[in-house]
C-alpha cells in the first residue's frame, strides 16, 4: 500500500494526500514502516524535485495568516496549486491545541487548488522537524508550492529554515530595534524579510529601515541580501514586491544552489533526528559524527528518512555491542 | 378605582416583541395582530441573508431563509412587511448591523412609497459592528468600511431622519458573550467614542451639530437574574454617559446627555429544562430594567419562555407581552419618583461598578479605542475568559441554576407536550417560496435601472460620499440586498475577526477533568497520533460564544483542535475534515437551519467516502434531533447539556466507537 500511496501522490492525487499525512502522524509499529516506505518513494522524486518550498516565520501576532491569506489568494491567481503546513503551539501542560489558522485563511476554502494542514507542534514530545519534513514531503510531491507557517520562537526558526527554499520572516513593526533583532538571531536565516502591517506608517518604515541596516552588516553567507518588504496584507499594498522578491531568491539559488540547500536541510534533518533519538552516546559508539558526514555524503541514499532507519537500526546494533561486550 | 381619582402616572416605556420569521407576508400579519394586542413598538428580526448581504438564493442561504426571520430582500418585501402599518405612527426597531444602511434605505423608501416624509420616521436601526465581531458574527466588512458606514448613517440622519436613532450600542451581546457587568459598561462606553470619534472627524458634521449627534446614540442592554447589580448597572452607565458628555463631547445641554437604552431581557440565561421557570426570570428581568425611573428603559422586548426550545409561537409572546403591560398599568410602579434615590447601598454599588468600568475602559482606550481592542483580540479574550469562567460555576454548582445544576426533580411540565408542539415550525417551503418571489421580482424590474443604481452606489463610496442617498435611489431602483451587499464587498473586502479561543488555559483541572484527559491520551494512544477534533459552525449563525467555548475545553482536556469558525458551507467543513485527518466533527448551529445543513454535511462525506463521526450542538428540538440521529449524526447536545466535561468525555467514547478500537 506504501508504494502504492506514493505513486497516486506522485500522480497528483489530492484524495491521496490527506491519508499520507495520516500515516505520516501514526506512531504506531506497522504505520511507521509503510510510512518511511511511502516517504522514501517520495524522497527520490521530490528530494531535488516536486514543489517550491516557501517558509513563513515570526513572532505571534506579526501577522503570519493574514500574509498567508493573501499569499494563498496570489498564488492561485496564477494558477499555482497549493500545499500548506500551519504549525501551532501545544499546550506544554495538557498536551492539547488549539489551530486555528484554517479559519485566517479563508481564501483556501472549498478550493481544491489549496490544501491546508494544521499541526500541532506537540513540543513535549519533540521532533516538529521530522513531523513537517514529513508533511513537507508529502505535500512537495502533489502540490506546485508549499507553504509552511510556523510561530517563530527561538530555535524553530533554523528548523523551518532547514525545509525550505525560501524562508520568509515576518516582523512586526515597532518589535524592536536592531540589537534586538541581532540577539534574535533573526538577521542570519531568513531570505526575505517582510514588515507587515505597513498601513502603519512610519513605525512600519522604521522598522524596515533597522533591518535593512542590520542586513548591511554582513553576517552571511554567499551574495545574496534579503529584501526588507513592506506589505499591508490588509490592502495588498507590497504584494507585487514581496512576489518579486520571492522570485528573486529562487532565481538568485540557481539549480545547484538550490540543490545544495535541500541536501543541507536533508543533512540536518537525519542529524537531529538520531541524536533526538539515540543521543551523542549511540552516534558516538556508532562511529561518530565523522563517519555520518561521510554517509550523508553517500550519493546513493537520497532518502533522508530511509538513511534516518537504516543508520538507527545500525546504531541500535552498536549500542547493542557495547553493553554485551565484557 | 377610575382614571380620574388614579394618581398621576409615568409614561410607559414602548413595549416591543423581537419577531419576524418565514416571509414578509406572515411577519405582517404577526405584526398587526402584536400591536392589536396592545404592543406599542415594533422590533424586526430578519433572517441571517438579511443580515448578512446574501439574496435567498445564494448558497450559503441555503437552510437559514426565513429561520431566525424575516428574509427582507427589496423593495417589495419591506413594503408587504409594513403593508396597513402607517410609519409615521410607528416606533420600528430593526436588528440590523452589516446591511443597516440598505435596510434603513428600504425602510425609507417604503415610507415615501406610502407618503410620510424620512423626518417623520421613528426607530432605530442596531448598527453596532464592534459587539458583532465579539459576540453576534453578523459582520462582513473590516472594521475601517464598517466605522465609515456607521458614521455615514449617523451624519446624514442627524438632518434627513432627525427622530431616528442610527445607532444603538449593544451591550446586550457582551453580556452573553460572557460580559460581567464591568465589562459590560466598558465596552459599550468604549464602543460608544468609537462611533462618535469617528462622526466628529468627519467634515460634514458642524461642531455645533455634535450635541445633537450625542443625543442620537442609544443604547441596547441585557438585563441578566441578578437584578439588583442590573439596576446599579443601568444607574451606572446613566451617570458615566451624562460625564462623558459633558467632559469629553462638551455637551452643555444635560437633556441631551441623557442616556436612552432598550432592552432585551437575557435569553441565553433561558433554560431548557423546567422551561415554565423562566417566566419567572422574565419577570424579574424586566423589573430590573423598569424599577429605577433614572435609569429606567425607553423600550423593552421580553423573550418568550419557551426560547431555548425553538422559536416560539404567537401565543408564547402573548403572554411575554402581557407582563410589560401588568407591570406597567396594574402595578403602582410609575406612580413614583425614582424608588432608589438616597438608597447607601444602591449608591455604593454603583460608584463600585463605575470606578471598575471606568478603569478597564481607559485601557481599551489606551490601546487605541475599541476598534483597536477588537483587532488585536484584547477584548475578546477577555470576554472567553469570562465566559469559561461562567461555564465553570455553572458545571461545578457553584452558580445555581434552579431546575439546571439544582432542584432537576420535577413533574412533567403540562406546557411541554412529546411531540414539540410547543414551538413554533417554519414551514419548509417557505425558502423555496421566498426565492420564487425574487425571482418573479428580478424578471419584473428595470435592469438598466438596477445596473445604473449599482453603479452610481459604486462611484458615490469610491468617491468618499454618504452611503444614504445612493442606497435609497438602489432601493428604488429595485437593486436587491445580495447585489447592494456585493457592491460594497468589492470596494472594501470581507473580514474574519480574531475568535479569542487562545483564551488562557484552566489552572485548576478537577478529577472528572483529569480522567477525561488521561482518556484522551489513552485514546490517542490506540489510535496511533492524538485524537483531533473539527470545531465549527455551518450556515449564516454568527454566535460563535458555545462552539468557542467548546474548542478552548476540547483543548483543556488534551485534544488537537481545528477551530474552523463562523459561516461555513457544508462543501467546506467536508474538505476541511478530510485535509485535517481528523477523528470527530463538532458542528455548532443556533438558527434553526440544523436540519438541512448537517444532512448536507453527511451527503457531502458520503460522496468523498469519508467516515468521521459527527456531533451537533444547538437549539434542536427532540423531533429533529431523532432525525439527526437517524441519519448518523451520533450525538445531539442542546442547552440543558450544560456539563462541558461529560460531553468531552462522550466525545471520546464516539470516536472509539467509530475506530472501532475501543
């Protein structure tokens, strides 16, 4: 049936999309087994291939639906068939969440060009990664674009950052000066930088203006400078500019740089996968992060998830080893 | 004893009945037989596409025709709606908010069409957008375009319809939104400078006209079971709006500082069970809105008792009216001068209740009014809190409700028969009859005329002129409400406002909350990710406080919720639980429209072979209920299930039931 799911994802088939995430989400023995099947069919395809991944990040309240919204509305004008991840925060205590981005998003409804997921993020139990790689997968394979929303919060910035191709930051004006960008470490990650709510006016450009600075100072790598973006998603005001910016970036990857960027964000995704699971200790027994960068490099695994077991059941065989040894 | 040696007596307050429902044809008759009765005042309630700017036959109409009221579309309708009711003569309050600047141009239209002058109407038209994207959903535009029309209508019938009240500040809706009395005076304060902030800036209206202005806001209040807090309450808000006047508006005239309010006596604290107990609250109510002559209401609309059951009959609204009129010509209670004046208590109260109002007040204004409040969600998120809060009392005993949490041991209620006699049906074909008549009148009516009427609305709002006149030459013209609502929808958008579900989460869990939260994760656990549940409401119902409430305890207990909102059509909530994976659906609907909207949702699941259990909140009478039952729906949860926790706990057994992993 795994393989079967993946060639109807593969053949753009929507009905098939929302049992794959289902199956993705299945922690039980039998579902993750045709889980990683269906994903590692996925990967082969969509690793260097499938949709255009675009990230949007920031702080809550800074307006990330609304530009999604308004996002969604433009994409489809052209066309562009749309899968989208909404991450939200689980409740640390009860487990439990509230998602209510859907709702923000009215341009997707009823539309069957546009498919919403929401996740929560389930922080106590780790791994939002691997989850929305998961997603991310799925729908890169059946989709021409896909969006992932997340509330940015420290280190989740850099994990989104890791699955996608563009990431977006969304800052909201008046959030701060640039120092506390700075601390943030918001100036190294994002691509595109977007102030929104500029029906604000001068705070707005203000803010714009700190961050623009902030970006002339250097910090990064390769030539690319993110644009600073005004846009009032309210009025569309920016739109045109943000798309153009957004083009810009793709273009400004080239293909070997995009290429590099999704075999970088496979790497990490293994990484941190293993050492969520087996710790420094087993990758260390195992044979250490050398002999792992040696395997990452192996151009004949393009699936990360398929690597993630076949290097967990080998670590799991080290560790094994070692305690029986004398 | 004869009217000559009685003493002299104040005059009642206008007594008004909120109806309408079916056609304009069937209100009419309702309306004349009412004021045969001795009913002094009108209060229109029109249907959801009424009140939301969708023709009859637009499909997200499709169930909610002539369910909550009369669908009032045109010309035509208003006209048969008010046919042998002269408008000189009549007081008519219409519950209007997003379209009251089309219904009030119907209205006028309708009155030159019978010969009386725009000056010589009377009434209000409810035109509070704020309590609509807190509490009621029945907003369309964001709240820029809203203010602009609200603000439009108060500048031009200030001189063109001088005895109309263009606007009546609803504290009404926060209170069942969850408002405690503070809050309530607040926010209505709040909502209050919004509006005259925004007709002050404008440069058609004269600062000397500004007095006058003043005196145009009225206001709409609840009046909740503790009676004694309402009086305070109306004594507080009395005193608060003649300060405001004066201090803020420069309004040396004390007559025009006077605060006029109707009221509506509270209809969520009606209850289900015992329904023959809420006569008694009514009364009660009603007292505490009439007692004190200062703050006494200039028109009141007493719910029927029958109200958390269905819709009610006429004879259910006979006997609410006749309590208005007992209390005002048998009872000596407009014998007298305020009974309250010199009272220590009373005043301690209130001087309590306006300090507090007055400090939660300055901190919407200090984050830039309520316009503001209402974006950034502050003050919906206070009211969710309340709200819960109340939920809680309630689900713990700890507030009584007679009959409810308390005393349930009863007789079987005579009024009450088997087989849901005791409220009132709206006829199936009304929907289907409504729709043929605009069709008939759309294929009589002169289209040049329509697309010239359409156009001139277009250019005057693009070019910043007042919505009125445009409006009532569309009314004319024979432009219908679906086509004047689209217009503006062009020109300014549609909006979502913020739900507040990210209401803080319960501290304290008691054991029946812990119990059905280990269930959820034991759940969770069998059926391989946590258990993720669809929250939403289908149709043109924007009550969004039970489904709201519902989503924030769902999540308490540990669930994952989608909260999908207001205004869903079936298409929707189906590829919505598809795309989400969820294990159950939770739909909320409180118009009536129950029937046809959630068999359009199970048609709907059906098609695309999906199997989600569904369970249904709303006022759904026991016939209809079965019905649901029948066609799969495997929970029906109606006002008596006050019990949040039970329901959540039976929302697990359900999707174990249905994943058959139980």
């Amino acid at each position: 049936m795994g393989r079967d799911l993946a060639a109807r994802l593969l053949a753009r088939d929507r009905a098939a999309v929302a049992p794959a995430l289902n199956l993705v989400d299945d922690h039980r023995p039998e579902a993750r087994r045709e889980a990683t099947a269906v994903l590692a069919a996925l990967e082969e395809k969509v690793l260097f291939g499938g949709a255009r991944r675009i990230g949007l990040t920031g702080a809550p309240g800074a307006g990330k639906s609304t530009l999604l919204d308004a996002l969604v509305r433009r994409l489809r004008s052209h066309d562009q068939t749309l899968g989208v991840v909404a991450v939200d925060p689980s409740s640390q205590r009860t487990g439990g969440a509230l998602l209510g981005d859907r709702m923000r998003v009215r341009s997707g409804a009823a539309d069957p060009g546009v498919f919403i997921r929401s996740m929560a993020a389930r922080e106590r139990l780790g791994g939002l990664a691997e989850a929305a790689r998961a997603s991310v997968t799925i729908l890169a394979a059946a989709f021409d674009v896909v969006l992932v929303e997340t509330v940015g919060v420290g280190q989740s910035e850099g994990e989104v950052a890791d699955l996608v191709d563009t990431l977006v930051y969304v800052a909201q004006p008046g959030a701060g000066d640039l120092v506390q960008f700075m601390k943030a470490g918001i100036l190294e990650l994002p691509d595109v930088v977007v102030v929104n709510k500029a029906d604000l006016g001068l705070l707005a450009e203000r803010t714009a203006n700190e961050l623009k600075a902030g970006f002339g100072l250097g910090e990064r790598n390769g030539a690319w400078e993110p644009p600073v973006v005004l846009v009032s998603a309210r009025d569309g005001t920016g739109l045109d500019e943000l798309e153009t910016a957004l083009q810009g970036h793709l273009e400004s990857l080239t293909a070997e740089g995009l290429q590099t960027r999704r075999r970088r964000g496979r790497d990490a995704s293994v990484r941190k996968s293993l050492e969520r699971r087996y710790g420094s200790h087993g990758l260390t027994v195992w044979g250490g992060q050398a002999k792992l960068a040696a395997r990452l490099a192996d151009e004949r695994d393009p699936s990360g998830f398929a690597l993630t077991e076949t290097l967990g059941r080998e670590i799991e065989a080290a560790l094994r080893t070692t305690e029986t040894s004398p | 004893m004869n009217d000559a040696t009685r003493p002299e007596r104040d005059r009642p307050w206008v007594f008004r009945t909120y109806s309408g429902h079916s056609s304009a044809e069937a209100s009419n008759a309702l309306y004349r037989s009412n004021l045969a009765k001795g009913q002094t005042g009108l209060s229109v309630a029109f249907d959801l596409p009424t009140q939301t700017g969708y023709d009859s036959d637009h499909p997200l109409a499709r169930g909610e025709v002539g369910k909550v009221g009369v669908p009032v579309g045109h010309i035509d309708d208003m006209e048969v709606l008010f046919r042998e009711i002269p408008l000189d003569q009549m007081n008519t309050s219409m519950t209007i908010n997003a379209t009251a600047a089309w219904l009030l141009a119907l209205y006028v239209a309708t009155a030159e069409r019978q010969g009386v002058a725009a000056d010589q109407l009377r009434g209000t038209t409810q035109n509070d957008l704020i309590k609509e994207y807190l509490s009621r959903g029945t907003y369309v535009f964001p709240p820029e375009p809203s203010m602009r029309l609200i603000s439009d209508m108060v500048a031009h019938s200030v001189n063109a319809i001088p005895k109309w009240n263009p606007v009546n500040i609803c504290s009404y809706h926060l209170q069942e939104a969850g408002a405690t009395p503070v809050q309530e005076i607040a926010y209505a304060m709040a909502n209050a400078i919004a509006v005259l902030d925004a007709v002050k800036a404008r440069d058609d209206v004269p600062d000397d006209v500004l007095p006058e202005v003043f005196a145009r806001i009225s206001f709409f209040l609840n009046a909740g079971i503790r009676f004694v807090e309402e009086i305070c309450k109306g004594r507080a808000m009395t005193e608060l709006w003649d300060e405001l006047g004066r201090d803020r508006y420069g309004v040396t005239d004390p007559k025009l500082r006077r605060f006029r309010y109707g009221v509506q006596v509270n209809s969520l604290g009606l209850t289900e069970a015992q329904p023959e107990n809420n006569v008694i609250r009514i009364v009660l109510e009603a007292l505490g809105v009439t007692f004190s002559k200062k703050a006494r209401c200039r028109a009141l609309q007493l719910p029927a008792w029958n109200e958390a059951l269905g819709l009610p009959r006429p004879w259910d609204q006979q006997w609410s009216l006749r309590i208005q009129q007992i209390l005002a010509y048998e009872t000596d209670l407009l014998e007298y001068p305020d009974l309250l004046d010199g009272s220590h208590v009373v005043e301690a109260k209130v001087e309590e209740l306006k300090k507090a109002a007055q400090e939660e007040l300055d901190r919407v204004l200090a984050m830039g009014g309520a316009v503001a409040a209402v974006e950034n969600a502050y003050m919906k998120q206070r009211l969710v809190e309340s709200h819960t809060a109340r939920l809680r009392a309630i689900e713990s005993g700890e507030l009584p409700i007679v009959g409810v949490n308390s005393y349930t041991e009863t007789e079987p209620s005579p009024l009450v028969g088997d087989d849901d006699a005791s409220i009132l049906k709206v006829d199936d074909a009304a929907e289907r009859e409504q729709i043929e008549r605009l069709n008939a009148f759309r294929a009589k009516r002169n289209d040049a005329d329509v697309k010239a009427a359409l156009q001139g609305l277009h250019d005057a709002l693009s070019n910043g002129e007042n919505v009125m006149p445009p409006s009532v030459r569309a009314a004319h013209a024979g432009v219908t409400g679906g086509e004047w609502a689209d217009t503006l929808r062009k020109l300014f958008g549609e909006y979502r406002a913020p739900t507040g579900v990210v209401a803080r989460e319960a501290q304290v869990a008691d054991e029946a909350n812990q119990q059905v939260r280990a269930r959820v994760v034991a759940c969770g656990e069998k059926l391989g990710r946590p258990l993720k549940i669809l929250v939403g409401k289908p149709g043109l119902d924007g009550h969004s406080n039970g489904a709201e409430q519902i989503a924030v305890k769902a999540r308490d207990v540990g669930m994952e919720v989608v909260y999908d909102g207001i205004r869903l059509t079936p298409g929707e909530i189906v590829q919505s639980a598809q795309d989400e994976g969820v294990h159950v659906i939770g739909l909320s609907i409180l118009s009536g429209s129950h029937l046809v909207l959630v068999l359009d949702v199970l048609e709907g699941m059906n098609k695309v072979g999906l199997e989600i259990p569904m369970v249904i909140g709303g006022i759904i009478p026991e016939e209809d209920a079965k019905t649901l039952r029948e066609a799969g729906v495997k929970r029906v949860y109606t006002p008596k299930d006050f019990d949040l926790t039970r329901i959540m706990g039976e929302v697990v057994d359900v999707v174990l039931a249905s994943a058959g992993v139980g």
